[in-house]
C-alpha cells in the first residue's frame, strides 16, 4: 500500500508541473464544444433582416396597401420596405443592395377592381434564400386576397367608387352599401366562423420530455476531452521507461500491481478534474438537475479509466513511441467521429448509431445521454457498469502482461 500511494504521488506531482497538457486536453474539447453549441443553439441569435424596394407607379389607397402589408406585425421585423423609383430599384438590386424589388403598375387599382389582368413586377436577390422567399409568398397572398375580395364585393366597391361626396342621398347610399357588405359577411359567417371543415392536426405522441439538440452534444464533447486526456495519460508510461523506472519496476514484481493500479487511480484524478470542469460547464448552460452531477461525474472517471487501461495497453504494444502514438492517434479520431463527440448519436442513421453505440467511447456517450437527459439520476444499469469495470481490469492486466514480458526491458 506504501508503493501504491507512492505512485500517486508521484503521477499527481509530475503532471501537475506538466499542467499545460491538462489545460490542452480541456481546452480543445470545450472549443469545439463551444462552436458547435453556438451554431445548433438558437438562443440570443439575431433575426435576418432585409429590405425591400418599392416603385410605386400607381400611387393610389389599394396600392399603398400593398406597399404597408410589408411591414405589418412580425413581418416588419423581418422587412424594411423603402420607396424608390424604377431606375434607383433596379440599380439596386442589381447590385445585391436589397432583398426584393416590387414595381406596382400604373393602373394596378383600376384593374384589380375591374378583374383585368395586371402584372407586378418582382426582382429577388439570388444571392439571399429565405427573406426573398418570404417576400414572394406575402406577395402571392396579397394578390390572391384582393382577386377574392373583388369577386365577393366587387358591386358594393363600384358603388363606392361611383359615389360622390356630400348631400343625404349618398349618406343613405353609403349605408345602404355597409348593409348590402354586412349581410354578405353574415352569409358567411357560418362557413368562416368557425370554419365548416375542421382539420385536426394530432401531435406525435411523447416519448418523454423534449431535449434540445445542444444538450445531445454535450456527452460526446465531454468524451472528447475524457479521450484526449485518456490517451496523453497512457503516453506516460513511455517516459517511466526513458527514465528508468519501468526496468527497476521488474525487479521487484511484488510492486507491480501497485504501480499499476496506482497510475490507474492517478490518471482517475485528473480525468475526474476535467470531467468536473466541463460538467458544471454544461449543467450551467443547459440548466439541468444538479443530482444528476454526482452519477455523471462517476460514469466520466471511471471510463476515463477503462479508457486510459486501453491506450496504455495500445502503447505497450508498439514497437516504437512514435509508432504508438501514430497507432494511437489513428484510432482516436475515427472512434470519436463514430461515437457521437462530433454528431449526436441521436441526430445520425440508425445504422451508424447502431456502429457507433458498440465502440467503447460511444458505449459510454450513450449512457451519459441517458443520465443527462432521464427524469431522475442514478439512471445508469449495473451491467454498463459493470462492463466498465471488466475494460479496465483488463487494459490494466494487459499492461502487466506486457511490463513483464519486454516493454520495461526495451
């Protein structure tokens, strides 16, 4: 126990005069995780916005409308509707200085009223997609209302138009012309409110409460810094090799063990100090259940563990310190593409996440989402626990083996 709290001590003092590498490990996950979560999480973003140019030639009270239906409600805190004349607008456009030019004709009112045919005019940028897409539908909307209005209250709006001002005779026909619309909305009343035909739509039933897409990220960013660290940790036992340690290790086989198991604890105590980090980290941003934290900050270590076991054994096994490092690096970058550090396992085929479920790293990305996103903690099964468990004893026994048989030797 003596030699076992020695080799504690000494991993802990010799990494914490190294502590740039830890800061490295941490650093780059919670980089990338900062990106990523910045693109795929919505909140505080700003909303596009852009302008649309308008000419209007007719210059009358229903092409005026049109012009103000642009910035109207919401959609005026999308659109900023400027007037301008043909030339300045199509100046503009050209040159990409606007989302949309509009030119209503001269004569637009006449025809509409009339049911003719009219022709507006409406230049998109195709440089931008969806405010020009926005400003198309508004503008089908608008011509489709008016064409319907007309064929409802075409007779009531000539006699408007046909009216002149001053005298009783028009008061009564302007009364007689609200009753005439009055009894038409009436009429319809029944069809419109509420509507005669009811459509339902039913909504997907729940499988349990909505995660948002940032909080899937967040287990495989926290693997991809448990990962790094894992692997820059097992590199270790080259440099107890270069100094002489591993050769008087053998030696005295009575203290293998404890340096084994020592080393193994050590490297647990700055996994845990990282997972910690990012942890609160994302327990911060996200909001969620702090009793979640102890669990999750044990799953972390303890495959932090496992996983230092493996790239320790994976180290051991090369021939060289650059070929294992080459060997390592070539395994570490695929398995965290696979197992959802980059995409959430939720968010990919069923087939790759099929795949990516059965590496080690994904097998304990996957656990972790089921303990960040469960209603209560503790969620994680004995058997992912116990699987754990089984991967570093058996990294760990690998590394013996290979102590013993010519690594410390070389």
């Amino acid at each position: 126990m003596e030699f076992f709290w020695a080799s504690i001590r000494k991993d802990l003092a010799r990494w914490r005069q190294d502590f740039t590498a830890v800061l490295l490990w941490l650093s780059i996950p919670l980089i990338i995780g900062g990106l990523i979560t910045s693109l795929v999480d919505g909140n505080g973003g700003a909303k596009p916005r852009g302008v649309l140019l308008i000419a209007d030639l007719d210059d009358t009270f229903l092409s005026g409308f049109v012009a103000g239906a642009y910035s109207q409600g919401e959609l005026g805190e999308l659109i900023s509707v400027e007037k301008t004349t043909v030339e300045a607008g199509t100046e503009s456009i050209n040159a990409g200085e606007a989302s949309g030019f509009l030119i209503i004709p001269e004569g637009f009112t006449d025809a509409l009223l009339d049911s003719k045919p009219v022709t507006l005019t409406l230049k998109t940028n195709p440089a931008q997609t969806i405010l020009p897409g926005i400003i198309r539908n508004v503008t089908d909307v608008l011509l489709d209302a008016g064409f319907y209005i007309n064929q409802i209250f075409g007779d009531e709006i000539d006699q408007m138009i046909d009216t002149e001002p001053g005298g009783q005779s028009n008061d009564v026909k302007v009364a007689s012309i609200a009753v005439a619309i009055q009894k038409k909305i009436d009429a319809a009343a029944p069809l419109l409110f509420p509507p005669a035909i009811e459509i339902t739509i039913a909504d997907p039933p729940e499988d349990g409460p909505s995660v948002s897409i940032a909080l899937l990220f967040l287990p495989g960013i926290i693997l991809m810094a448990v990962m790094f660290s894992s692997n820059g940790l097992a590199g270790d036992y080259w440099a107890e090799r270069e100094n002489g340690t591993l050769r008087r290790l053998v030696y005295a086989p009575g203290q293998l063990s404890g340096f084994l198991a020592g080393k193994a604890l050590a490297a647990g105590a700055i996994i845990a100090l990282i997972g910690a980090i990012t942890l609160v980290i994302g327990f911060v941003y996200h909001d969620l259940a702090w009793a979640k934290l102890p669990p999750s900050l044990a799953w972390i270590t303890a495959s932090g563990v496992a996983l230092f076991a493996w790239f320790g054994a994976l180290q051991m096994l090369a021939s060289t310190q650059r070929a294992a490092n080459l060997m390592t690096a070539m395994l570490l970058f695929p398995l965290l593409m696979a197992g959802g550090s980059f995409f959430p396992l939720a968010a990919l085929p069923d087939w790759i996440a099929a795949i990516g479920r059965r590496t080690p790293n994904g097998f304990m990305v996957d656990r972790l989402t089921e303990e960040l996103t469960a209603a209560g903690a503790w969620t994680i099964d004995p058997q992912s626990w116990l699987i754990i468990l089984l991967m570093a004893v058996s990294g760990l026994g690998i590394c013996a083996w290979r102590l013993q048989t010519g690594f410390a030797r070389s």
